[in-house]
C-alpha cells in the first residue's frame, strides 16, 4: 500500500492515476469479453469516462460457470481441509485490509462515496466479513440425531455446488463479501455479477483472492449489465443457486428464472422504513441520528430512513433542526475531504428525485431546503427537506432511494400510533 493522501488534490490524484481493471475475472485470469465489447463507466461525480468495463453476455456466462463447475467437481476447494481453507480466506481477508486505499479509490469511482466512508465503514466491513466466516471454517460441525432407541441420523453439510451471486450498485463492496464469505466457506464455487453502475471494486476482489491461494475457478467475477449477464445466469442449468440484493422488482423477475429450474435462492429486497419521532424524544439526539442515516450514501442505503411521522409536540422544533442539518450537509466530489453527501449513481436517480419532489409538492407539501439537482456537472442533488407531506404522496409509499426527507406530522390518537399506508416497491 502507497503511503495514504492527506489532501483531498492528493487523493484526486491518486485516482487520476488508477487505472481500474474492468475486465472479467474469470477462471484466476483477468480476461475480455468473449465479444470484445466494452462500455464506459461514467463517473457520477463529474460524467468523465472513469473507465472500460467488460460487456459480457450469455457466452461469457457459460465460460465462466463451466469453470466455477470445473472448480467445484474436482474437489480443488470444495475438499480442502477445513483448517486450510481458514488460513486461504484469512490471507484474503488480511489482502482485503492491505489493499484498503486502492480498494477505497475504486469504490469512489464506482458510486461517488465519500472517500473517507470507504476508508472507514466499506472495506473494514468488508475484511471482517471475510475474516468472521473464515474463523468459521473449522467449526461446521456434522449433527447427530437420534431417531428411535435404535437408530442415530448424521446430518452434514455438504456445498451446493456453483453458486450465482447478484450485487447492486449502492454497497457493491460489502455486499460482494456477504456472499462470498459463507459461499466460499462452505466449500462452494461463485460467479459474482456486480452492477454495472459499479464494477471495479468488486473485480479487484480477484486478483487479492488469486493471492491468497483461493484456486482458479473458484471465485470469478463478471460485470456486463442484467439482461445480458445476470438473466442467463439465474438460468444457467449448472448454477444451484441464485442470492441477490436489490430492487422487489427484479427480484420477482430472478426468483421466477431460477424457480423455472428449481434453483434455491435468496432474496435481499428493497424497504421503506419510517422514522417516528415521538413527544418524549431527545430531539437533538433524533436529528443527529436520523440525518446522518438518511444523507449517507446519498441515501441510496436499503435501510436508510425514508419517511419522517414527528408527533406534533416537538414537529417544529424538529423541523427547524434537521432543515439546518440538511443545509449544513457539503456535497461534492467523495475524494474531497470536507464532503459528507456524494453524487447520486447515475442520471436517471435525477429525474426520479424530480418525481417524488413535484409530486409531493402538487399534493400541498413545502420544500424547506433542497427540491432540486445541485449544479450541472455530475449527478449531485441537494439534502432536500419537505414538510406537511400527506400520507398520499408518492414519496410517502414509495422509497425514494436518494437524499430526500418528507417530514409529516402527527398526534397519535389516545396516544398510540395508528398509521394507514399504502405500499408499493421501489426500483432504483
């Protein structure tokens, strides 16, 4: 690892001159599309060009899958020692932290994160992952059950074989280890597909797990984007299981792939969860909290507050204090030191905080700071805040997955809440 930027030019720098591998990691080699296709990464911070990515389809997911197969029906990791594969990930994990600036830079780029989140929260979440299911290893232990006064049942856990793993746009990192951690564990062999919004620090997970001793096949990443590489991928006959992380929509559309095969799946899917702020709370605590949630990342977190229902004793005053924290937020370019709220990931999360804004507005609600894209240069909006939101509006039943914040009052009957919400799923 080079010595760390202290600077915010110096780490600009840095990343000026990262040029990130976006091509597919397949079978322990770094390789082009079977096509020779590319596509640009737009940086969300400024629309430069912040790199070419692999645009992989069905017959690079049939390279790729035949060599997870390969790797799995050999027995290469699937019949390592436990004790050997603990001391593999481990090495991983211990790569991952040394690697930390470089993967931290990679991340910028891929969703415009502040840099100092990446360094922080992102990739130490994402060695510790790594490392907690390492230590696991050697602990997975068969179970003995009896099942009549003369005859024990021995359970034991087998790998399921190649496994398909799908990661959105807005964690790409640590939801990459999510999935390799327990995958990789119990022996299986993965195809990771991140987004296409925010390949390069996934793909850099390849050539740290090549390091570590990880054997060719076993871990293999390919970028490209969901019709052409994560839909034959949920079909592939010889892929067992399917696990993504992302939108209700096209988790429907995955589940219904894979059960066309009755492939196993897991579902990590989008959530609208409300922020009630009642009479007795310590409302400097409460806007402390709940801001911080709800501008990291842009708001584009699954599990960021989305809908603010303030018990009209302390809604003014609460009002008045997270419409000053909003204000005090900087955006900018997440390599700039003093930036806490980066861009939004692409053009089109834009127009749908335009939405949710003018709809709210049109049914009475009042925009306090915000309601508009900051600037003209990359996809940067502003921490908006809108009061009197009615329970009606869109935003209200919809998760907005960006930097806004509907605050709506409330007097809970005889004391109690009692909220009525209609509900329908995002797709960011």
């Amino acid at each position: 690892m080079l010595d760390r930027p202290t600077t915010k030019d110096q780490w600009i720098a840095r990343a000026r001159a990262t040029t990130p591998d976006g091509r597919a990691f397949i079978n322990g080699a770094y390789v082009n599309a079977k096509s020779g296709k590319t596509f640009d990464k737009i940086s969300s911070a400024d629309g430069s060009i912040a790199g070419q990515v692999a645009d992989c389809d069905a017959a690079d997911i049939d390279l790729v899958v035949s060599a997870a197969k390969t790797a799995f029906d050999d027995g290469r990791w699937r019949d390592k020692p436990a004790t050997e594969k603990k001391r593999i990930l481990l090495r991983f994990a211990e790569l991952i932290k040394q690697h930390t600036d470089e993967i931290a830079i990679r991340e910028t780029l891929d969703v415009g994160k502040v840099i100092g989140n990446a360094l922080a929260i992102d990739v130490p979440y994402c060695y510790a992952c790594i490392q907690y299911y390492a230590e696991l290893a050697d602990k997975m232990y068969d179970e003995i059950a009896p099942m009549s006064p003369n005859d024990l049942v021995q359970v034991r856990k087998e790998p399921l074989g190649v496994i398909g793993a799908i990661v959105p746009w807005n964690y790409p990192l640590i939801i990459s280890a999510w999935k390799l951690g327990p995958a990789l564990l119990a022996g299986n062999s993965v195809v990771l597909k991140p987004a296409e919004q925010s390949p390069f620090a996934s793909l850099y997970l390849g050539q740290l797990a090549r390091e570590a001793g990880i054997p060719d096949g076993v871990l293999n990443i390919v970028p490209g984007f969901g019709e052409k590489t994560g839909k034959p991928l949920a079909l592939h006959m010889d892929v067992d299981m399917v696990t993504f992380t992302g939108s209700t929509p096209v988790g429907k559309q995955l589940a219904a792939l894979a059960g066309a095969h009755m492939k196993r799946v897991t579902m990590e899917l989008g959530g609208h969860a409300p922020a009630i702020v009642f009479d007795d709370a310590d409302v400097d605590q409460a806007v402390s909290v709940l801001g911080a949630n709800k501008f990291r990342n842009a708001g584009q977190v699954c599990v960021a507050p989305t809908r603010f229902l303030v018990h009209e004793k302390v809604y003014p005053e609460f009002v008045e204090k997270f419409t000053a924290y909003a204000k005090n937020v900087k955006v900018g370019n997440g390599l700039e030191a003093d930036t806490r709220m980066g861009p939004l990931v692409a053009e089109r999360r834009l127009h749908a905080m335009d939405s949710f804004v003018s709809d709210a507005i049109s049914k009475g609600a009042k925009i306090q700071t915000g309601g508009q894209r900051k600037g003209n240069k990359g996809y940067f909006y502003e921490p908006t805040v809108m009061t009197d939101v009615p329970l009606t509006a869109k935003i209200m039943n919809d998760e907005p997955f960006g930097p806004l914040a509907p605050i709506t009052p409330t007097m809970p009957p005889g004391g109690s809440l009692k909220f009525t919400f209609s509900y329908s799923n995002r797709s960011p």
